[in-house]
C-alpha cells in the first residue's frame, strides 16, 4: 500500500510540475495552484475552489481570507508560539483533478522560488469528496489534514483516514438532529433528493439508515444528475404524485443552485422543504420564482456567531494587497463589472472600489457561520504546535518525550499534537477532538421566510447541541413564529398511514413500508386503549366494550324488572287476576247460602279461591332485582301455593266421586270422607310440598346469579336454582298431583247430575298439564329475562285457566241463571253427555 502511495504521489508531482496550458482553469486566468503565501518559522497550508470550469467562488476566497486573518492574529498574540511565526501557503484548484494536484504540491513544500520549506499541515477542502481524495495521499505519509467544511460522517473512520481531522460536526450530528426534528413535528412519511457526491450520498443513506429506526419511513429516494434530464424528469413527476408533504434535499449547494432553477417552471407545491447545512443558508438562492419551493423551508445550520476585526479584514480587500493574485483580480472584474486589462471593452477598474456596495457571499459580514470552522482549524493547528515545542526539564510536558526544536518539526509529530489539543478560541468556541478525529456539534435551526418581493429572513427558530443531555439536546426558542412550507397555516401532517385510533390494533402490511400499516377494528369483545394499539385486549368479565371499543365499561344487568313493558304488563295482568278472583271470592260470599255454592264444600271452594289469590300474587315474586331472600321465596311459594290450590281441586273431585257413590244403596262412603278428612287431605299433601321445600332450601336454596355465559354483552341477573333436584322435585310433585286430579276429574265427567263439577274440573286440569307440559321446554329455550317471563306467564295462565273453568260457570248461574240455582235443579238426572 505504501508503495501504491508513492507511485500516486510521483504521478501526481508530475502532472503538478507540466501546468499544461490547455488545463479548464486556464479559462478563468488560474496559471498555478498556490494562490497566496507569506513565510514564516512554521508553515501550514490550505487547499480551496476558488475557481472552477464556469465562475468564481467568492465563498471560497472567503474562507482563504479567513485562514489569513486568522494566522496574522495568532502572530499577534505573544502568548501562543512566543516567538515564532506562523507563514501560510494557500492553494487554489479547480475540480477534483486539479485540487489532488495542488494537495501534491503542497506536500512537496517548495514555493514559488523554488525553496524547499516543507509545509507541517493542510487546511481543508470542503468538499468531503475531494478530502477524501486527499487524505488517501496525506495519510500514507502522516500528514495531518483540518478540515473546515467536510461534514461527511464516512471521514470519521479513523482506520481510513488517520491523519483526517475537522472542526465542523460530522453529518452523523445533523443527521440525528434531522430525525428527531421528523419525530418530533411527527413526520413519519418523507421523500428524499439527494445530488451526486460522497458528502450526499453517504449523508442520504446515513439519515435512511437512522430514520428506520425512529420508525420514519421514506416514501422515495431520489438522486439529481444536472447532466440528466431523466432524473430532473423523474423527481418532477415524483414530487407532484407523492403522497408524503415532506421532502429533504441534502445536496451541495453547486447542485441545490442547479436543482433549484430547473424546478422553477413546473409549479411545485404543498411540500415542506428540509435542508442540509450545506445551502440552507444561502439565502441568495431566494427569489420571486422559488418561494414556492423555499417558502418556510427549514434545516440545521451551522451556528452563526461573531469573529472581532474579521468583517473589516475582508472588505477591506484590495487587488493591491495579493498583486500576485490571478483569482482577486478576476472576483474583483465580477463583483465591479469591470476590468484590469486595457483591451477590454468593459469600464476599467480602479482597484479602489468600495467591497460594502456588493451584495455577495463575500461581503456578507453580519455574522458568520463556515468561517468560524476554518478559524477554529487555523486555531487547532497553532495549539498542536505550540504544544508541540514546549519544553520542560529537557522532556515535552504533554508526551513526555524530548524536548523538540522548531527545525526538527515534523508533520507526524504535529499530528500526534494534534490529538490532544483542548482550547476555546477567543470568542467562546471549544476545540477538542474524538478519537475519530470529530469535533463537537452544535447546529441552528433556521426558518426560511419570503416577502413578497422574494427577499428572504433566515431566522434561528431553535438548537442543537449534542454536549448536553439527549432530553436537552434539542429544543425550540420560544414564542417564535415559524412559517410553513406549502402554503400550510400549521404544522405540515406527513403520515403514510394516520395513526390507529383507540378501538383499532395496528397490522404491519408486509408488502409496504413499515409505516403504512393497517388499522383494524378491534374484535367483540376486546379494547384498545392506546394509538397503535399492537393488539386488542380482552375486557374481564363483568365489563364489556363501549360502542367505540377503547374502554371497558361495566355490562349491562338485565333482570325482569317493573320499569320494563314486558314486566310492568305481566303484574298488571297479575293484578286483575288477583281482582278477578277477589271479585269472583265477593260473589261466592253474598250467595254462600245458595245451592250451587254450598255444593261439593263450600268451604273448600274458599280455599281454592284464596290458593288461587296467592298463585296469582306469588307471580309478582319473580319481577324485580334478584336477592338472596326473593330467589328463595319465589320458588317456595310458587311450589306451596300451587301444591295447596291443586289439593284444594284434588279434594273436590275425590268429594264428587264419593259423593255420587253416596247415592247408591247401602253406601255411607260421604261420612268417611267428611269435612275433616277433607281438610287433613289437603294439609296432607301441602305439608309433603312444605317439608321439600325445606330440603331445598337448608341444603341447597336458590341464590343470585350473574349469569355472563349466556350474552357476551350483558349480564342476566337470575336466581339459580340451587339444586336442580330440588326444583324439579318441586315441579314433579306438583305435576303428579295434577295428573291424579286430571285421571279422576276424567273418571268422574258422565255421573248423571244436571250439574256435574267434574266435567269443569276435568277441563281446567286439561288446561293446567297442557300450561306446564308446554312450559318445560319454553323454560329451558328461553335465555335471560324471558325464562322469569315464561314462568310467570305459566302459573298465571294454569291459575287462571283454574279460575276460569271451574268457577266462571258457577258465577254465570249465580248471576244470569237464577232459577237453576236450585236444591230441584241440582238434583234433577239428565241425560249425560261425554266430551
């Protein structure tokens, strides 16, 4: 490798030395490389682009002038390199070709007598391809390189480029603050422009690389070719469909000029601009025709700051002062629009005109940005050799090695000087360098804000300072107003995808960017209560989704209660039921001497008619809010008043069978089954229902529920039954009584009285088992409230079909029929018909 180094460094001494005269800097009057030089004790050197193939860089000679103003301070100033000067020679070249060729002659270390005074160190380029290209050369001989505008973070790999230093951030700085500045306006969908060069391209796939992380997504990435009208073609028609409103162009600024006015004709609009460091302060680039484009354009820039005597050092130029100087001559024919040659037909110039009356980047002495950098190189460079020469006790207090002399300086021994130097400048600047050779970074964030006229203010709307805390690095100036790009009175929205709202879960879309993903409606069910949810959650039991699905709110608990129609209408049928049955009791009572009444135990007759009431009321148990003590009686006393109401009509079928028989010869069957026996019948079997009742309930009662199996969104507020035995043991009791009532009522329908209560019993009890035959099957299909609903309409309508059948009929003679409520009448023997 080393040997490939000399082999490059005697080609390129070669092609230094021939000077062809057919060289493309010839056109704009550049007959050498070294532009201004001035000796000294030390020398150190510079590299710069003051010209080029088409026109001058008046930026460029800012910077060599800067270099100089800078050396003449240092000499100034007794404290650093006591006596001692510091000489400069700067060199001039234009393109890459001509640049390696003035590095070469600055290594080789003769000036313009032919003298051989080595250089000990090289300041510059600033481009980052052209010092990437020099440090391939410097580092091979372990010449220190200070860089004052190379921001490309691919320098920073101190195994490439180990003599490569600078005082301007790396763009890894920018790079970060680029993206937090995305994340933090929320901009998560972002086109990128990029020209051709090392500093762009690697800035370009550094910021892709880095945004990823954060989760920002480029929508495009597109590189600008000024020889190709394809890629002008293809960024035009990008721009105009795509969907992201932000777009960053990290470009130089040769290109950003080029890219600039070639979009002026197609009417670009709606994006937000964000620059690089490298043009977004160039506020010359500013017209009426781009503020379209420039409007509310915002960048980090390099922090603008003040240099004492700089200003006056740089309009104070005249073609006098470098009289050997090609390069001042020709900036000073184009600021002036004049010329020094007497054939030209231009206005002859003087070399007295006044630099204040030209509006250029050169004059521009307000503030400085770039500058500062080349002074804190200058800087830099003086530090490592007056650390260099110190000596202490015979040794170098820094290194501890021997003391060396300004003759035995080398440019290996300033490099490794170089490493350690830690000093502020003398307007506040820190200089220190990383094992990468990288400074500090520190940005401002500007605003670009157009009149009318096309003028644009630059204006500081926040920082960046990477020495703090990542909390603090980055932050805005307060109650500033920052105009927005694309005509927008807010913040631009530059989404691929709007974020998930809560009820939604966010799906990664495997065929996009990782930023349009899809939104998805969260399942029954399930919530989510957070923007981009990754998943639904499952909501507990007892709670249930809002309509929304991003919270769980508790379900609903449903019961038969009295506010609902359906249970206000079954205890208002409950009520007239009971009223009937009253009213039918009320009539029984005032024609309780009568015939019909008196007829099969008037007594028993009551008993049933106030069973009936209480089967009747007993439905109003089961309407309302569950309770411990509500689902236990309405089971109860369901069972024991039907039990009781049953054993009433059981008793009066017995007393019809027995009493036809009484009739017979020879039979006293009625005295043994009297008004007594009557009554122990009934106690008898209502007793047996009471001690089931008993068991159910000391074993196994029924209970409140909340029954969550049945409806996912609601909660059935129901009375389990406890033990199921016991329930249908309940049920079957009673339906065993019913059946015994229903074959001996049927037994009983042809005895011959003209009045036979058999036949009505017969048919209630057919009413009855049908109600309840039917009421299994509705019981067990019927989910939630209607289950209650089932129940209540089964005891109303067998109570009522009771009711109905066996006391209507006797009413209807009572009232209506009048004359057959008689002894005579109920005596007389008809002939009977069957069903």
């Amino acid at each position: 490798m080393i040997i490939m180094g000399w082999i490059t460094l005697i080609f390129f001494t070669l092609l230094a030395q021939i000077r062809s005269e057919n060289q493309s800097c010839t056109l704009i009057g550049q007959t050498g490389f070294m532009e201004f030089s001035k000796e000294g004790d030390l020398m150190i050197g510079g590299v710069f682009s003051i010209s080029s193939t088409r026109k001058l860089n008046d930026r460029e000679l800012k910077f060599a002038r800067t270099m100089i103003f800078t050396v003449e301070e240092i000499n100034r100033d007794a404290s650093l390199l006591p006596g001692l000067t510091l000489g400069y020679r700067l060199f001039n070249g234009c393109g890459s070709e001509n640049l390696l060729r003035a590095t070469v002659e600055a290594m080789n270390g003769k000036d313009s007598d032919g003298c051989n005074k080595k250089l000990l160190a090289l300041i510059g380029h600033s481009s980052s391809g052209v010092s990437n290209d020099m440090n391939y050369m410097l580092s091979l001989f372990s010449f220190p390189q200070v860089s004052h505008l190379s921001t490309c973070s691919c320098l920073s790999e101190n195994r490439l480029y180990p003599t490569f230093f600078r005082t301007v951030p790396s763009d890894r700085f920018q790079i970060h603050g680029l993206v937090q500045l995305m994340k933090y306006f929320d901009w998560r969908w972002v086109g990128v422009i990029y020209s051709i060069g090392l500093y762009s391209e690697s800035g370009t796939a550094e910021f892709v690389k880095e945004a990823s992380k954060e989760g920002i997504c480029v929508e495009y990435v597109l590189p600008f070719r000024k020889t190709s009208s394809k890629s002008l073609e293809l960024i035009v028609e990008t721009l105009k469909v795509s969907t992201s409103k932000v777009v960053l162009l990290f470009s130089s600024l040769f290109y950003t000029k080029s890219l600039l006015q070639k979009l002026e004709p197609h009417n670009i609009t709606g994006k937000q601009w964000i620059g690089s460091e490298s043009w977004i302060t160039q506020s010359e680039m500013a017209s009426d025709q781009r503020k379209s484009i420039l409007q509310g354009a915002i960048g980090f820039a390099l922090p603008r700051t003040s240099i004492a005597g700089l200003g006056d050092f740089l309009l104070s130029l005249k073609p006098s002062d470098e009289p050997n100087s090609t390069m001042v001559k020709a900036i000073w024919e184009e600021f002036f629009d004049c010329s020094f040659s007497p054939t030209n037909t231009s206005t002859m110039c003087t070399g007295a005109e006044d630099l204040q009356t030209v509006s250029a980047a050169y004059t521009d002495v307000t503030f400085f940005r770039e500058e500062n950098y080349v002074y804190k190189a200058v800087y830099s460079l003086a530090h490592a050799l007056h650390s260099l020469l110190k000596c202490y006790n015979g040794s170098n207090p820094a290194t501890g090695k021997p003391c060396v002399k300004k003759h035995e300086v080398q440019p290996k021994l300033v490099l490794e000087h170089l490493k350690l130097v830690n000093f502020t400048t003398k307007n506040g600047a820190k200089v220190a360098f990383d094992e990468n050779g990288d400074s500090g970074a520190q940005y401002d964030l500007v605003n670009w804000q157009i009149k009318e006229d096309g003028s644009v203010t630059v204006v500081n709307i926040g920082h960046y300072d990477n020495s703090l805390s990542k909390e603090e690095q980055f932050r805005f100036k307060k109650d500033t107003n920052i105009v927005w790009g694309g005509n927008m009175n807010q913040v631009p929205r530059s989404v691929c995808r709007e974020p998930c709202p809560p009820g939604t879960r966010k799906a990664i879309n495997k065929n996009r960017p990782i930023c349009c993903f899809d939104c998805f409606e969260c399942p029954e069910g399930t919530i989510s209560n957070q923007t981009n949810a990754p998943e639904c959650l499952m909501c507990p039991p007892e709670l249930w989704p809002n309509e929304k699905r991003d919270a769980c709110i508790p379900k609903p608990i449903e019961y038969l209660s009295y506010e609902e129609i359906m249970g206000a209408i079954l205890a208002a049928v409950c009520i007239v039921c009971v009223f009937f049955a009253l009213l039918i009791s009320i009539i029984f009572i005032t024609h309780k001497e009568t015939p019909i009444v008196r007829a099969n135990n008037s007594e028993l007759s009551f008993l049933l008619l106030f069973s009936l009431k209480l089967c009747f009321l007993c439905s109003l148990t089961f309407i309302g809010r569950p309770t411990e003590w509500s689902c236990m009686l309405r089971h109860t006393a369901f069972g024991i008043t039907f039990v009781l109401c049953i054993s009433c009509v059981l008793g009066k079928t017995i007393l019809v069978l027995i009493a036809f028989k009484s009739t017979l010869p020879g039979n006293n069957a009625s005295k043994r089954f009297g008004p007594i026996q009557q009554r122990i019948c009934v106690l008898t079997f209502t007793l047996i229902q009471i001690l089931i009742c008993i068991l159910w309930l000391t074993l196994n009662p029924p209970f409140p529920y909340k029954n969550m199996k049945h409806y996912k969104e609601k909660i059935i507020l129901e009375c389990a039954l406890g033990s199921p035995v016991g329930f249908w043991a309940v049920l079957g009791y009673i339906a065993i009584l019913a059946i015994l009532c229903f074959i001996l009522a049927f037994l009983a329908r042809k005895l011959p009285d003209s009045f036979n209560e058999a036949k009505l019993i017969t048919f209630s009890m057919l009413i009855f088992c049908a109600v309840w035959m039917t009421f299994v099957p509705a019981y067990v299909s019927s989910p939630g409230k209607f289950t209650v609903a089932v129940e209540i309409f089964a005891i109303l309508s067998s109570s009522f079909g009771l009711l109905v059948c066996i006391f209507v009929p006797k009413c209807y003679i009572i009232i209506f029929r009048p004359e057959q409520n008689s002894k005579k009448f109920m005596m007389a023997r008809k002939q009977t018909k069957t069903f």
